[in-house]
C-alpha cells in the first residue's frame, strides 16, 4: 500500500518512527516533510499529505502534529478527505470500520512510539465494515 506521511515540528521525531515501520512492513512510503525540528506550519503539510491522498498518488496517509488536532483540520479542508484523530485502540479500529477514513492523525507530544505503531496497524488492519447506516454516513460526509 502506498502511504503518505506528514508532520510539523512537533511530529518529526514520531513521524519517523511510523516511517519506518511502515517500510518494514512492506509498504511503499511518501514521506511529505517535514525534513527537521525547526519550527514550520501544520497546516502546510496537512494540506500537502491530503492532496496527495484525495488526488490517489497515495491510497492512506498518516499526519503528525504536537497534539494532532491542527494538522486533522487541516487534511479535513481537503475535499475527499476523512482524517480521524486517533488516541486510543478503539477510535484506530472506528476510523476505519465506521468511518472509512483514509487519513490518520497522530500527536508526536500525546502518543508514544508504541502507541503510534499499534493505533496505525489497528486502523489498516481495520476493514470498513459497511452496510447502510455507514455508508449513508461516509456519503453524507463526501458530500461535503
């Protein structure tokens, strides 16, 4: 699968991490920046990663921010894009099987490295699960 990954400053280090296990894992990595700590603007590379995933030169993409919200709105002003910050087991396995989302965020200051590799397998491991009531809701959402 080909993944793009993002961050600001606040992510860089975590930001490698995912890198790197994802490419172990056998998946082809499109890592946008940033390129170092120096402080930069989340939103240029929340925008950067999702365009690169609503315009299918990536088929998920992952973002990291201090906390992983600013960077979530960001990829959200995206059109076609369903970014869900993910904090816990359960919001990894709901992004995918009731939302379909096809962006994570992550908090390189709330989120261990542990933590950040087992929410990302959970959310590509996770199938959409379907059915009316959420593909109504995924419709809903596009639509937007």
């Amino acid at each position: 699968m080909r993944i793009a990954i993002a961050s600001d400053h606040g992510g860089f280090e975590l930001k490698g991490v995912l890198a790197a296990q994802l490419a172990r894992s056998g998946h082809d990595v499109i890592d946008l920046g940033t390129d170092g700590p120096d402080s930069v603007d989340y939103p240029v590379y929340g925008k950067k990663c999702a365009e690169c995933v609503a315009g299918g030169d990536a088929d998920k993409g992952i973002v990291v921010c201090g906390t992983g919200i600013g960077i979530s709105i960001a990829a959200n002003k995206v059109r076609g894009i369903r970014c869900a910050l993910v904090a816990s087991d359960t919001m990894a396995e709901l992004a995918s099987d009731h939302n379909d989302a096809n962006m994570i965020a992550l908090g390189g200051r709330t989120t261990s490295a542990e933590e950040a590799v087992r929410w990302t397998e959970l959310w590509l491991a996770t199938p959409f699960s379907g059915g009316e009531r959420h593909e109504r809701r995924v419709a809903l959402l596009n639509e937007m």
